[in-house]
C-alpha cells in the first residue's frame, strides 16, 4: 500500500486555485493517469481550462459549480464528473467554504490501450477456459 498524502504534494497557484499534482510521489508509470487535488478558495473559480486529456473528478469537500459553457452543473460532496477530451471548463465555488477536488487525467488513447488490454485478457481467460474443459474432458 503506498499512501499519498495530501499535505505530501507541494502546492502550485494556478490563478486563485492551489493545485497539488501527484508527480512527487513517482508513481510514473505504475498509474495510466495522472492525478492531483486542488482548492478553489470561497467565492473564486479557476481559471478556463481546455485540454487534450480526459478527466474525472470527485469532489472531496464543498461543492463545486462545473461551467462547460454549454451549461453550469452543481456538483456536492462525494460526487463525480468526467470532462470530455478539449472540453472547456471552469470550476466555480459559490459558497464560503474551500472547495477541493481531487482529478485523475489521462490521454483519450490510454482509455483505448487499456479497453485493447482488457479484451486481450478477456480472450486468454476465454481460451484458458476453454483448454481447462479440454483438459477436463
Ligand atoms: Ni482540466
């Protein structure tokens, strides 16, 4: 078990939000995503952010309003979103406490790897099964 501490992971100021990537811990390539936690401070959002990866938040505490520009979604504690490849957002915390999520993000491709992954799995388990009847018979 490896554990990774918030307090651990230096701290970036990203316009009003403090951002802490888990690039400290060295997971390099043990994880097929990247991760980080950041804060929103009460009554600030983060800045637009548009990219490449695709990424699924939890939020850990408050609640964040999520801004696609197509429409503002609110998202409590304990609950998730996923932003699409190149779809833009900005989180905004409209209440007077710190808002903090925690995001993993990955390439789109490493999504396809790892589904080609799991049907190659799934194909040697199929034919393992298949040779164990075999053998049984
Ligand atoms: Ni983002």
């Amino acid at each position: 078990m490896i554990r990774l501490d918030e307090s651990a992971a230096p701290g970036s100021e990203v316009g009003a939000v403090e951002v802490r990537r888990w690039e400290p811990f060295g997971l390099g390539d043990r994880l097929p995503f990247f991760g980080m936690w950041y804060t929103v401070p009460p009554g600030e959002s983060s800045p637009r952010d548009c990219h490449p990866e695709v990424e699924l938040s939890v939020v850990v505490d408050g609640t964040a309003h999520v801004d696609t520009g197509a429409e503002v979604t609110e998202v409590p504690r304990g609950s998730a979103f996923l932003l699409d490849s190149h779809e833009a957002h900005v989180i905004h915390n409209r209440s007077d406490r710190p808002l903090t999520i925690f995001s993993a993000y990955w390439w789109p491709d490493a999504a396809g790897a790892a589904s080609a992954i799991n049907e190659a799995r799934a194909a040697a388990d199929s034919a393992t099964d298949t040779q164990t009847k075999e053998a049984a018979t």
